[in-house]
C-alpha cells in the first residue's frame, strides 16, 4: 500500500475508537448510535450540495448501495448491544477482524490473489488483536455480548467490500448519505427488537451523539476517498487496525478498563503486521 493511502488510513482508524468512546460512556448506546448515524447522513447531504454531487444513484450503484447498508444495519445493531455489554478493549479486536472474511471473500467469491507478505502481515494484524482481548475484561466471557461483537464484526465486512466497489461508481457523499440512510430505520426497528432502550439523554446525549456522528463521517469519508484512489479493501481493513492499541489506551484511560501493560505489548504484534501491510505494495 502506498504510504500516502496507509497514512489517510491511519488517520481514520485514529478517529475511529473515538466515537466508538462517547457511544460507549452514553447511558443508552443505541439512542447514541442512531443520533450518530442521523448526524452523518445530514452531513454528507451538506457535504454533497456544496460539492455539487449529485444525491440520487445511478441504477449501476443500487447493488452495492443496499449491501452497504445491510452491512452498516448490521454492525451498527451488533456493535451497540457489545456496547453495552462488554468493555470496550475486549470486544474492539473481535469486531476489527473483518480482514479474515474479506480476504476469504476475495479469495472465493471474486477469484483474488494476495501475496505471502500481505496475508503474513495480515495475520500478525490480527493475531495481535487477538492477544489483546485473550486478557478478558469484565464481560467478555458472556457468549451473548462475543456473539454481538462476531455479528459486527461480519457486518464490517460486508459493507467493506461493498463500499469498495460503490466507490468505482459514486462519490463518497453518495455512499455515505445512502448507505446510513437506509440502515438507521432498520437499526431503530432492531433495537426494538432486542431489548435496547432508545433515549436520546436529553442536551448532553445529542451534543456527544452529534459529536460521534462528525467523528464517524471524518472516519468513514476518509476510508472511503483510500478506496476510490485504488486501496485494496483487504489491506485497508487490515491497516485499520491500528485502531486497536488506541481502543485499549482509551478504554482504560477513559473508562477505567483493566489490563493496560498486557494489551501494549500485544499492540506490537499489531503494528509489525501493520508495517508489513504498508511495505507490500
């Protein structure tokens, strides 16, 4: 990957674990979540009328408009309910091995070949995610909050590869308005559900949803431009990563979570596999 694209990455998997903070501190996850998304969508529709983007898809750009959405209904569902069950350092490397199911489905579904230096790094990216959460926190050995975050996990992946080909058609604008457009009904009607109480937490829960939400769409546009240049999702997903170390310092710095020495040092595998992402170009 070249190191231009590996450091508009970097900077996004650095947002990344941010929102994923102020959800987590809110008294009700999913009223934060859908706060989030409805902030996303009205920034990418600001975002596209003074860029002049036009909003409505073309016929060619459904297909991958509606994956994106399933995948994005499911991690949003799943990544609220681990939220509000398990600690943040725990259940974040489960989620983030999206790079195994999109590898396997570029490797089965779309006939794609990937060298041994970016499988390695791979890997070692996800073997130290890996190690990371081996250290439970408080909720990880409860199947039901590990099920939610293996859900998410899957949705990730999903909408991955499906932005990666949206972007071969549309603007990031487009993808993004329409991709959380779609899914935040169905997030609302899940939540339901299952269980999750939806309260929006008076002024204080929509000034840090609102804020989430600016967060996210800075983190989500900037995967999304890599991939309109030329990443490959594989490797995007897998540099992405980095988001992990930052997980478990803010996990533990802001939330009190446990295990901070154990989980740095399996930060390293993390960043070895990152390093050889970036030299496999």
């Amino acid at each position: 990957m070249p190191p231009s694209l590996a450091a508009l990455v970097l900077l996004s998997a650095a947002l990344h674990p941010v929102w994923n903070v102020l959800v987590k501190r809110d008294a009700s996850p999913a009223g934060s979540f859908l706060i989030l998304g409805t902030t996303l969508v009205g920034i990418g529709v600001v975002q596209a009328l003074i860029s002049g983007v036009a909003l409505w898809p073309s016929e060619a750009v459904w297909p991958a408009l509606l994956a994106s959405a399933g995948g994005q209904m499911l991690y949003g569902t799943a990544l609220a309910l681990a939220l509000r069950r398990g600690d943040l350092s725990a259940y974040y490397p489960v989620v983030r091995a999206s790079p195994v199911a999109v590898v396997a489905f570029g490797w089965m579904v779309e006939g794609r070949s990937y060298g041994a230096p970016l499988l390695v790094g791979i890997a070692l990216v996800l073997a130290g995610g890996f190690l990371l959460q081996a250290r439970p926190g408080k909720r990880f050995d409860d199947p039901p909050t590990l099920a939610a975050a293996v859900v998410a996990m899957l949705g990730s992946a999903v909408y991955s590869v499906a932005d990666g080909r949206a972007m071969q058609l549309a603007a990031p604008e487009l993808v993004l308005v329409w991709a959380q457009g779609l899914a935040l009904p169905v997030e609302l009607l899940a939540f339901r559900l299952i269980g999750m109480p939806v309260r929006l937490g008076g002024r204080r829960g929509l000034l840090s949803g609102m804020t989430a939400g600016a967060i996210a769409y800075a983190s989500y546009y900037l995967i999304l431009l890599v991939y309109q240049l030329g990443g490959s999702v594989a490797a995007v997903t897998s540099v992405r990563q980095a988001s992990i170390p930052l997980s478990v310092l803010m996990g533990a710095l802001w939330l009190g979570e446990r295990n901070l020495a154990a989980r740095l040092g399996a930060s390293l595998v993390v960043a070895a596999g990152i390093v050889l992402i970036v030299l496999n170009r």
